[in-house]
C-alpha cells in the first residue's frame, strides 16, 4: 500500500512538473489531406528461441483518423498470427490510434493465444536443470483510454481482462515435477484490472523512432470486485530516448536507449511476474528464463542506416529480477548483446522488418525475425 501511495505521488509530480516544463509545439491545423493510408500484408517465416520456427502472417494497416492535421502522427494497426514447431499459436491485432490533434490516444492490445513454454521457476539464479515444459492458452484484451493534456503528453485509464486456462506442467530433465501447486497461478483463472496510464510521447514516429522521447508510467490493480480471481498490484515506468547523430541525411544513424522497471507484489501468477529475455528486451535470453516480482532493465542500440532500404543494428542490455529490494543481488544481473539487419518496407512512415541474433549468459542465443523496431 505504501509503494502505491509513494508511485501515485510520481505520477502526480509527472503530471505536474510535465505540464508546467514541456513547451507547446505550435501544431498545424491544416487537414492532412496528402497523407495516403497504407497496407502491408505478407506470409512469413520467423524463428526464436521461445518458438523454434513459426509461419505466419503479418498485416500493418498505417493511416491516419479522418480530419487529422499535419501535426498528428500517423495510426497504425498490426495484426499477427502464427503457428510454430513447438505447437503454439498465436493471434495478435495490436492498435496505436491518434485522433484529430491527438486529442485522444487510442493504445491496445487483443490477443489469442496457445503456447507451451519453458519455465524454470522463480528467482535470478535458477538452474537449467529446472526446465519444465508448461502448456497454457488464454485471451487477453488490454485497452488504454488516453486524454491529451498538453502537446505528446497524456493521462487516462487502462482496462485488462485475460483468462488462461488448460494449464498443465511437464517433467523436469531427471523426471521429476516438482510440487506443481507452488506454481502462482497454475490453477489458471481470471484476471481483471484497472489502471492510471501517463503517457508523454515526443518521438517522431511511433514504428521507427529517430528523435525524441517515450515515457509511460502506470499502476494497474487487479481485485475481486473486478472479477479477478487474483489480487495483485503492478508499477511499471518505461522510458526511452532516441538521439538522431547523422551527420549527413536525417535518420542515417540513430542512438536510442532505454530503461524498464516492473514491480508487482500481492497474488501474482507466474506469467504476470516481471519476466527477462524475449524479442524486445534482453534479447538472447529465453522470455521468462528468469522471473520474479521485481525488475530492472536498461538496454542500447545504435541503428545504422546502410545503402538502399538495408540497415544495421547492434545493442547490449542488462537485467536484474528479484523478489523484493532486500533481496536485490548485483551478482544475479544478466548482460546481453547482439547485432541486427532491417529491411525498410514503408519509406514514408519508415516501417521496417527486423532480424535479430542476440547472446545471453550461460552460453543461451537467439534468432528474432520480426515486425518493428525493438523500442
């Protein structure tokens, strides 16, 4: 209760000394009658190591609402689904929307989903002999409801609903399952939430930023009387920043870098637990390799724009989880890094497909082919 108390009064002095420093950009409002909506839709093999191969169809729909001026930033839609060698599927329609003026910020995410993982349980320091197979399928529907409150910068709520269900748990490498009922969340349920979301968004574009900033804070509670079956808080802040160093032609080279904490405390499930590694964060480490309550993670990435629409990448990040911050150990940060081609395949609103090939400890790697800048 005391950290929500301590985040609230964050966000609030956010919002206050936001509004009072942040200077209004003079905007347009001419209607952007030149803008052309945009859709790119096509099959396609990707591989990583939470999924081995996958095939699938990717469709990014990138437009702007009717009556937008020329200040508002382009919307787009995003629609994945896939089927993988290690049975998963997966059906993904992701939505950044800006009104006229960006008087409103429309930010979700709907999904289905069936995707058996590796879980190696909780903590920073979890062998690999831990490696249990766990099967789940759930639905989750996140929606934020977001207000401008001066130029880039917004506040508003966000609701989540997700159910998983068909929960079961594999044996370990020396046959044994452990006490699966340990697990939080292995039982499967509801979960139901509210939250306060404070956005402040300067960069240039939201696909493939190459100038200014992204921050977003947000508390989000789960409890009964919203028909969750668990009760648990979380405080997540995610900020970014992207410094345009070309010498030459605007966006040729960018640096970005960013920085993550996630804290949940209550009732958590083990997949709302803060989880290192995956595609976008710690890349080279397994999603979910380590878990626990708590998280902080900070990464870099310089982005090289080379010859035609063919551009390079290289980044390196680090992470820490633990339970709470008596228990933080430096030992346990994990370092990763790794090197990456794009293919620009919108050179108006700069949409890219990316590949990947990151390096995590203990020797683990991996392969990401994907849709979009990592951050």
């Amino acid at each position: 209760m005391q950290t929500s108390k301590s985040l609230l009064l964050i966000l609030f002095s956010l919002f206050i000394s936001s509004s009072i420093l942040a200077q209004d950009d003079s905007i347009s409002s001419e209607i952007d009658t030149l803008y052309k909506k945009k859709i790119t839709a096509f099959p396609y093999p990707a591989y990583a190591q939470e999924t081995s191969w996958e095939f699938g169809l990717v469709s990014v729909f990138q437009f702007k609402t009717p009556n937008a001026t020329l200040a508002t930033r382009p919307s787009n839609a995003t629609f994945i689904g896939f089927y993988t060698l290690e049975n998963q599927m997966r059906l993904k329609l992701e939505h950044t929307i800006f009104t006229k003026d960006e008087n409103w910020l429309f930010e979700g995410t709907w999904e289905y989903a069936k995707y058996p993982e590796k879980y190696y349980g909780i903590g920073g320091d979890t062998p690999n002999s831990n490696e249990q197979l766990m099967d789940w399928t759930k639905v989750d529907f996140r929606q934020q409801f977001l207000k401008k409150i001066r130029d880039k910068m917004f506040f508003g709520l966000q609701y989540r609903y997700a159910n998983f269900w068909d929960i079961s748990v594999g044996p370990r490498e020396d046959g044994s399952y452990g006490d699966v009922s340990e697990i939080p969340g292995s039982a499967g349920g509801s979960l139901s939430g509210l939250g306060f979301v404070y956005k402040w968004d300067t960069r240039d574009l939201v696909l493939t930023p190459s100038g200014g900033h992204y921050i977003e804070a947000k508390i989000e509670t789960y409890n009964s009387f919203l028909g969750s079956d668990y009760k648990f808080e979380r405080i997540y802040l995610d900020a970014r920043k992207y410094f345009d160093v070309s010498r030459e032609k605007e966006g040729k080279t960018v640096l970005a870098f960013q920085g993550i904490y996630n804290s949940t405390y209550g009732d958590v499930p083990f997949r709302e637990m803060a989880l290192m590694g995956g595609l976008n964060m710690m890349r080279g480490v397994y999603e979910g390799r380590y878990r626990d309550n708590n998280m902080i993670a900070f990464q870099a990435e310089v982005r090289q724009h080379m010859f035609w629409r063919l551009g390079m990448t290289a980044f390196v990040a680090t992470a820490n989880v633990y339970e709470n911050s008596s228990d933080f150990n430096f030992s346990e940060t994990k370092l990763s890094g790794g090197v990456g081609v794009r293919l620009l395949i919108n050179e108006e609103d700069k949409a890219s497909l990316r590949a990947d090939y990151g390096i995590g400890p203990d020797g683990s790697s991996g392969i990401y082919l994907t849709f979009g800048e990592a951050f």
